[in-house]
C-alpha cells in the first residue's frame, strides 16, 4: 500500500529530475506527498529515507535472450515489499565479503574516478548510480557532487545503504527505488553509471542501454562495464572451469557492435583489476595483460530505435 512520512530535513532536493515510470510526466514532491501531476498516482516515500519509484509492473523481458534465473530474480525482487523482511541482508556487503574481492572493487571504483575526471561530464554536480547495489561508488563520491542519487531495485541493498549513510551523516544522498528498464528520469542526468550489470545476455543488454539513454540530458554521459570474453585464456579454453555461471562476457567487437546498432558513441578505457589505476606496474606490465572489464563512456546519444537489431552476437562466460 502506498503511504507517505514528513520529509526528512535532510533529503536532498530532487526537484526537476524525476518523473512518473508510467507516464514520463513531472512529480511533485510538496509536504511529503510524492505523486505523479499527470495520473495521480502516489509514491511511497518510508521514514528511512527510501523513495520507492517502480513502475506498475515489470518489464516485460524478451521471450529469449534473458537467462531463466535473471528472469525469476528480476521478478521476485520487482514484487518484494518495502522495508524488507528482519535480517534480510545486502548483496555483497564489504563487511561480510571476502578482503581480496572488496580490494578489487575498491579498485575499480577509482578507476572509474580517474575517468570521470577527465574531459566530458563537465561541471556536472549530480551524480546517479542506476545499479548502485551497496554504494561501492556513491559512498566514495559523495564528496566529490552536490548531490548523488543511489538507484537499486532490491529492498535489501537499499536498507543496509540508507542505514550506512545515515550513521555516516551522509545528507547528500537520494536513495531510489527504481527499476533500471523504466527509470523515473527523461533526459536529464548530467553524469551516470551503471556497473557490474551489463552481463546478463544480448537482450537485457540492449533494453537497459536504450534506457540509460533517455536517462541522459543533453550532453551527458554514462559510465557501463562488461566482463571481458578473453580476460583469462586458460578458462576460455577449457583448462579451467567455467565460474560466470548464466552470465555474459564480451569481447570489444561485440560491445562496439551493440553501441553502434543503438546509436551510441563511446570511449574506450580497458580496466585491469590485477592493478592499481596509476600504477607504474599498470603503465608497463599491465598494457600485456588483458583486462578483466571493458569500461566505456557512452555519450551524444544518437536516434535510439526501438526496432534496431544489434549485430553483435555475445559469447557465454
């Protein structure tokens, strides 16, 4: 059931950036109300700081492309209430992951600093994680905008962040409930990021990049990764065994393929988590390495045709 509490004194102001996942009109958010000005329709917005902004329904994915697990997952976190249930726990959560994994992360959250430093997202002050699981990146930059928007679809993920944040003092920080298919944004983030999520098969790739797309405002620019197809040839030729499991890897052609089918230009910035960014090891060992991800700025988003067909055919694991 959809309610609403007092605004927190604290909640960033979200004025102009959103907009109904139905109908892709303004919301309004006037004396803790949150509703949509074109059809009505109340959000929730919990006493933690939470704003749910789902659609009515899920999307509907496509008959094949979308493995049958991603397919329940999707499904049965969409359907989840929120708060969730006592003792649900995050995904991935540094305090309970291993020491050598969350280094790797950590990692690759300054590497994707480095690049948003560099010329492209201008003076941008705001920042979205479209797939922020347990604020790996909003945590480290909140700092650096006015304000960052921490965007999960699991209740999970965005209790145990909204409660980090708060015992952190962070004030600067939205916390969305959202579904990346059907965002509450229409053209108007400067500067997003989507990470550890393009991995799912050709079809869930291609549906969530023609979101991120309206996502941005003119002259924006996302961050997206995918795990590279030849990142260990030991493992891509049978000496060992398979570990993505129903996931996706890819190699540069297919990723360029898929963004010049949707209309996409990108820049290219191959990462080696096996370094650290900036690293002289990383100037010299590392260029004969192949990287484990291939990041991208996707930007200048062209016609985005919902009938294109993407050439690129993706390889398993």
């Amino acid at each position: 059931m959809e309610n609403s509490v007092p605004p927190r004194a604290d909640f960033p102001d979200l004025s102009g950036l959103l907009s109904c996942p139905d109908d892709g009109t303004s919301i309004e958010m006037e004396e803790g109300v949150v509703r949509c000005t074109s059809c009505g329709r109340l959000f929730s917005r919990h006493s933690d700081g939470v704003l749910e902004l789902l659609p009515r329904n899920p999307t509907r994915l496509p008959a094949s492309g979308v493995s049958e697990s991603y397919r329940r997952g999707y499904d049965e976190e969409f359907r989840k209430k929120y708060p969730p249930e006592p003792g649900t726990t995050a995904w991935a959560q540094p305090e309970s992951s291993p020491e050598s994994w969350v280094r790797k992360r950590e990692r690759q959250v300054r590497f994707v600093s480095s690049i948003l430093q560099r010329p492209g997202p201008g003076e941008a002050t705001v920042f979205c994680d479209l797939s922020a699981g347990t604020g790996y990146y909003t945590f480290s930059y909140a700092g650096k905008y006015r304000m960052v928007m921490h965007c999960d679809l699991s209740p999970g993920n965005l209790a145990y962040a909204s409660a980090k944040a708060a015992s952190r003092g962070l004030r600067n920080i939205a916390f969305l409930r959202i579904d990346y298919f059907n965002p509450p944004f229409r053209a108007v983030l400067p500067l997003a990021i989507c990470l550890d999520t393009l991995e799912r098969g050709l079809a869930h790739e291609r549906l969530l990049l023609e979101s991120i797309g309206r996502t941005l405002a003119g002259g924006g620019t996302a961050i997206v990764d995918f795990h590279n197809v030849h990142h260990n040839p030991l493992r891509r030729a049978g000496l060992l065994s398979e570990n993505f499991r129903d996931n996706r890897s890819y190699s540069r052609r297919d990723v360029e393929g898929l963004f010049q089918a949707l209309g996409l230009k990108s820049e290219y910035f191959p990462f080696r988590q096996e370094f650290e960014p900036g690293s002289l090891a990383e100037r010299t060992i590392g260029k004969i390495v192949p990287p484990v991800r291939h990041l991208y700025r996707i930007f200048q988003v062209a016609h985005i045709s919902a009938g294109a067909s993407p050439t690129a055919c993706p390889r398993s694991g």
